[in-house]
C-alpha cells in the first residue's frame, strides 16, 4: 500500500504541476496580416488551428478557401480570398464542420455581411447581409460582420464600423459601435446588446492597464470549460493578438496570449471561434507552380505511422462518399482521379511520427494549364479525409 500512496502522490503532484493551460481550449483564428511562425508561415485569408504548447496547424489554407469560392467572373482562375473576418465552428457532422464565416470584402457574389457556411455542394449562405441590416435596422443599408457566435440558433456578432440604427442604442443614442457585442434571434426578430464598447473597454482595462480602450471587437468565442465569452480586440497593440475572456470580470485565456501563438510579425487576430471540428490538413508548397518547377503536397496532423493515399482529380464535386476528418471525398470521378487509383503504389506514403508525410512532383516543362484538385485518405481508417485543395498549374 505504501507504493501505490506515493505513486498517487506524485501524479498529484505532477497533476498540480501542469501549466495553466493544460486545460485551455483549441482555438481557430485568422490574423489580419500574413505571419510567419516557428512551424511555417499562414496568410490572412487563412484560418489556423491554435493549441497550447502545440505548433500551429493549418485548417483552412488558401487553396481550400479558393476552390470553395469558385472562378473569378470573366477568368480562368479562382478566386483568391481576401481575409477572414468572422468564424463560427459549430462542429456538426458535415463538411468542413459546417464552418460558418464572413470575407472581409464582397467577393464571388457574396457579401462582405454574409454569413457563409461549407456544405456538401461547397458554400451556401445561411444568413444574408440583408437580413442582418433589416434586423438591426441599420440605416445605411449595408453592414460588415466583423465577430461572429452562433449559440441555439440565436446569433452573438460584432460589427467593423459604427452603424446608425432605428433599433438599438448602446453607449451612443442610436449607435451600433464596432466595439459593441449584438444579438439576435432570427426566429422571433428580437435583437439586443449582450456587451456595450465600454463594457469591452472595462473587462480589457481590468487585464492590461487602467483605462485601455479596445476600440474595434475583432472575434468571439465561447469558452465551455467556465462559459466565458471570449474576444479579441484592436488595442492595446501589445495585446491585439491576445484572447480576453469575460470570466472573472476581465481575463486573458490561458495559453493564448499573444505571444503563446508564436508569430514573428505583428500577430493581430482579426477572427476568432472555439475549434469543434478537426481533420488532417492538406496544404501545397505553391498554388500556381510553373511549368518546370516541383511541386510539394504536405500532409499534417495524421496519425503517426499511418498509411495514406493520395488522391488527384481535374474538378471537385458535391460529396459522394461520407468519410470522418473533412467529412466526405469531393473529388471529380474523372481520367485524372482513376490514373491516381491506379497508382496506387506510388501516391501512398506512410505519415511519419509526428504524422505528417509529403508528395513531391516534377510539373512538366510542356504541362497546358490545368487545374488540380488533392485529398488525402487514410488507409488505417478509410473514413478519414483531408480537406481539398486547388492547384492551378501552369497558369
């Protein structure tokens, strides 16, 4: 007996050891400029996978937010996505986790207010800037969501500029700020002020330094270990690409103070959600590689050890085979895709021990413009895919 009361005293002891964030949630978020960290580098279109004491991974690179947006008007080549300004994971068993966000900028026929979500047949809208603007009763016709929470259905969002409003007051008559958190159900129509900009202001001041003001709220979470709101703000610029909670009357989240994420730039986060979902991600060393030039496909985040193939296809489709990770294979069933199940031998690699493996091609000095779409499987558990991603080359 004596043995195992020391053993269960130093896994206390241990236990009590762990650092503050042991326990502190994975987070996605999106930095309004392009950084570089200690394991690579994300552009401000794209949308990371941050953990404490972890490497960032990436979850939604520019050459999956690509293919989703589709085809420039009038062009051949798609769409590159400007930043990310509002992120949701609601973590449902569809693709992508169902992610909701909002663009920055009207792109692709959507709205810079859109609320916008991955299904199985690519984007789809599920509330409109225009409905957004009716409900507030936005003055000037148009708004840009800037924060975005959805919680039983009702919405928690903040706004990128100060709008006029017929409906709702916060610190100023008739004012929506763009530091102000709004809700509104769009089943019964009610909207109302969950935080005002000076309330920001108060739970910030109470973290950094008397007086601090936010300014514009740039992301918002839910924190399910002790119901916390979480944000992140404009200012102070030492702490912009932190995450504040509203627990304890104002605090910094454990594990993701600015410095925690690691970036070598000005690391200011401009969206911010609960990570619910998650898949091993697939990214490419070049979106556009030149005829002559070599081609890296990386694969992140598998299993250590595990099997994985290689998919290639000329175009993507509504899924057709439901699988876990990403949620189901979108690949056309085209020449393309049949050439790479039948070289099987040479598209399947075994992911290293910390899960990860690479592909490595030679783009052909005679290569006509093409586009090429990857996903990756596992072989251990055939239910698993990578999100896509798009490959312009030649072009």
């Amino acid at each position: 007996m004596g043995a195992v009361r020391v053993a269960l005293v130093s896994l206390g002891l241990a236990l009590s050891a762990s650092p503050a964030w042991a326990q502190s949630p994975t987070l996605l978020v999106s930095t309004s400029s392009n950084e570089l960290h200690p394991s690579g580098s994300v552009g401000d279109e794209e949308i990371v996978w941050h953990t404490p004491g972890v490497p960032l991974r990436t979850a939604l690179p520019t050459e999956t937010l690509s293919l989703l947006l589709g085809p420039a008007s009038g062009g051949e080549l798609h769409i590159l996505p400007g930043d990310v300004d509002a992120l949701h994971d609601p973590g449902e068993a569809a693709l992508g986790g169902g992610l909701m966000f909002s663009l920055v900028s009207n792109q692709g026929g959507w709205e810079d207010g859109d609320v916008l979500r991955i299904s199985a047949a690519g984007l789809e809208l599920v509330w409109s800037e225009d409905a957004l603007v009716t409900a507030l009763g936005v003055t000037d016709g148009n708004l840009d969501l800037d924060a975005l929470l959805v919680e039983d259905g009702m919405l928690l969002f903040s706004l990128a500029e100060d709008e006029d409003s017929t409906l709702l007051s916060g610190d100023m008559p008739g004012v929506i700020e763009d530091g102000d958190v709004v809700g509104w159900d769009p089943v019964t129509g009610a909207v109302w002020h969950v935080l005002t900009e000076s309330a920001v202001d108060t739970l910030v001041s109470n973290v950094v330094a008397s007086g601090s003001l936010a300014g514009d709220l740039k992301g918002l979470a839910r924190n399910h270990e002790d119901g916390g709101l979480l944000f992140c703000v404009q200012s102070p610029s030492s702490h912009d690409g932190a995450v504040f909670s509203t627990s304890m009357g104002g605090s910094l989240l454990d594990g993701h103070d600015e410095q925690d994420f690691g970036f070598q730039g000005a690391g200011e986060l401009d969206a911010l959600g609960l990570a619910r979902s998650h898949w091993s991600s697939l990214g490419v060393s070049d979106a556009q590689p030149a005829a002559g030039t070599t081609l890296v496909i990386t694969l992140e985040g598998a299993k250590p050890s595990e099997p994985c193939l290689l998919l290639l296809s000329m175009a993507s489709e509504p899924s057709w085979f439901d699988m876990g990770g990403w949620g189901g294979l979108v690949l056309a069933q085209d020449t393309l895709f049949n050439l790479s199940l039948q070289a099987l031998p040479s598209l399947s690699v075994m992911a290293d021990g910390m899960g990860s493996a690479n592909w490595s091609f030679d783009v052909p000095l005679a290569l006509q413009p093409v586009d090429v779409v990857a996903q990756v499987f596992s072989f251990a558990n055939p239910h698993m895919a990578t999100n896509p991603v798009l490959i312009e080359a030649g072009q």
